[in-house]
C-alpha cells in the first residue's frame, strides 16, 4: 500500500479510509467504478484516485486554545 502524496503519514490515511468507508456503507455513491465491494477498498481507491476531497486543519494555538475554551465556558 503506498500513500498518496496529498496524505501527510500513514495514520491519516488509515482515518480517512475509515470515515471514508462508514460513509459508503450508510449509502454514499463511490466515487470511482471498482471491482470490489468492500467499502474500506473502495474508500482506499477513491483516496488512491484523488477524487476524495479533504482538508487538513492546523491545530489551534495555545492562545487561541484558551480563548476557544473561554467562548465554550460563558
């Protein structure tokens, strides 16, 4: 299994499968024709292809940490 370029290790990768793949189960459309029928595969060739839209959020600074903790308190 390689990693595609756009996915930072192989942690993330295995995550996006796995949301990837529950969404498919509940009745989402692959976004790709394959032969497989598992949806962890499908999920995995949708990444492998590049038609998998995601996005990867910075974390949050501590200052921002604790003004989002502050909001969250009120």
């Amino acid at each position: 299994m390689e990693i595609p370029q756009r996915v930072d290790s192989k942690f993330r990768l295995i995550l996006l499968v796995a949301k990837r793949a529950r969404q498919l189960q509940a009745g989402a459309r692959p976004l790709v024709q394959s032969p497989y029928k598992k949806p962890t595969k499908i999920a995995l060739q949708e990444i492998q292809a590049g038609v998998l839209p995601f996005e990867v959020e910075e974390p949050l600074t501590e200052e921002a940490e604790k003004a989002a903790k502050m909001k969250a308190a009120k």
